[in-house]
C-alpha cells in the first residue's frame, strides 16, 4: 500500500501532462486540417518527402 503514495501523484502528473499537450496542440491549430492529408496523398503530384 505504501506504493500508492507514489503511483498515484505520478499518474495524476502524466495525466495532467497529456491534457496540457493535448490543449497546446487544439490552441495552436494542430487538428484543423482533418481532410487535407487524405486527399493530398491521392493526387498525382504526391511527394513522399516532407517540405522544408
């Protein structure tokens, strides 16, 4: 039982730093683009290396 004393702050900060991860990306604008990649992979001009 003495083990909860560390397992339980521990998941709350993991948990917290996801949330904080998750918030970051919808404020700058990580998901907005939900259909673009779809389609940009099936058209001809399709380039397997990133741009830069």
């Amino acid at each position: 039982m003495d083990i909860l004393v560390f397992l339980i702050p521990i998941s709350l900060f993991l948990g917290g730093f996801g949330l904080a991860a998750f918030l970051w990306a919808m404020h700058n604008r990580q998901f907005d683009d939900l259909k673009g990649d779809a389609n940009r992979i099936l058209t001809k001009d399709f380039d397997y290396k990133p741009k830069q």
